[in-house]
C-alpha cells in the first residue's frame, strides 16, 4: 500500500473514501490545501491507487519503466535527484498543511503523505 513517492494508501482518506460524502470530504481537503483548484466532482476524486496509466506529478512512473524496476528503492540510482526533489516539495506541502488544517485534518495527512522517506526505504 506505499506508492513509489513514499504514500500510504492505507492511511489515506481519498483512497479510503467509499461514500459520496467521503469523497466530497476529501474533495473540500484536496482543494482547501491547494492539490486541486476547485472541489472536483466524487468521480473524479475517487482513486484506486497508482498504477501506469496514471500521470505521477513526481515522474516516477515514467521513470521506473525506464530503469526497469516496479519501485524506486529497487533502482541503482535510488535515492536520485528526482527523489531528493520529491522529498523537497513534500516537505513544502508539509509545512502548508500544518499552517491551514485543523489538527484532525493534519494527522490525517501527516499518517498518509508526509513519512515518504522512511516509506520508501520499505
């Protein structure tokens, strides 16, 4: 359940979102903390995890079909530079998540997108 950026799945509430109402939650969070410019709608909120066809922000996608390798702690050049800038912009996004959510919406956070490092060593 750790996606190739260092993400759980597992605690994630766009992943874990099974309702409506779940999804239009997790849609409000997404945009309130800037990962989307508006509230887009349930379906395209709803996500079943990363997989190829998707576009990864962070290129990883791209880039372990070109090393030949299913996750990034498998690559010879693990931990690379589009790794350090990864752990970069997740620290940024971090530190804007402490500032605007509440401690509830923080943890939940926190537990999903903000222990990348550690994850990807997994």
């Amino acid at each position: 359940m750790i996606t190739l950026c260092g993400d759980n799945c597992a605690e994630c509430p766009r992943y874990n979102a099974h309702s409506e109402e779940e999804l239009k939650a997790a849609a409000g969070l997404w945009h309130k903390i800037g990962w989307r410019d508006r509230v887009v709608s349930c379906e395209e909120m709803k996500c079943t995890g990363c997989s190829s066809h998707k576009v990864c922000t962070y290129n990883l996608v791209e880039c372990t079909k070109e090393h030949k390798v299913e996750k990034c702690n498998q690559c010879k050049a693990f931990p690379c530079e589009k790794i350090s800038d990864m752990l970069k912009r997740s620290a940024e996004y971090q530190d804007k998540c402490r500032k605007i959510c509440s401690p509830d919406e923080y943890e939940i956070l926190e537990k999903a997108f903000f222990d990348k490092e550690n994850n990807l060593k997994k």
